[in-house]
C-alpha cells in the first residue's frame, strides 16, 4: 500500500482553503469550513450530513478522492 501522502512538507492551512475553496467553486461540494481547531467541516450536499475532517492533510486527501471520482465518471460518459 502507498503511503496517504508522499509529500515531504505538511500540508497548510491555506492549501487546504484553496483546494476547499475549489472544490466548492466547482460543485463538488457544497461546503467546506475550517473551525478554530484545525479540523474542517466539510458537506457534499446540502442535504447531506456534515463531516469533520481532522485538519488540512485530510482536505487535500478528499480533494483526490473527489477529483478521481470526477474523472472516472467523466470518463465513462465520453
């Protein structure tokens, strides 16, 4: 099994809230909210149940998740 994340520095507060920010901007979720913690809310729809992911690591975890998702499905539409 590969590593979560190969990367050498940690993952940041602002990576997080960019990729949040993006995923958000292009409909693959419907919210995402960094609380004082460290920890981040996070929503797919708005009716689906909120989330808390334990700091910014895991929002750039999800964010591939959702982007392979994104493009497995795209891909069987073309």
């Amino acid at each position: 099994m590969s590593p979560r994340d190969p990367r050498r520095a940690p993952v940041t507060a602002a990576e997080a809230s960019a990729w949040a920010d993006t995923l958000v901007h292009h409909g693959l979720l419907h919210a995402a909210v960094p609380v004082p913690t460290g920890q981040w809310l996070v929503q797919r729809t708005p009716t689906a149940p909120v989330r808390v992911l334990a700091g910014p690591a895991d929002v750039l975890h999800l964010a591939a998740q959702l982007q392979a998702h994104a493009r497995t499905r795209g891909s069987r539409i073309r």
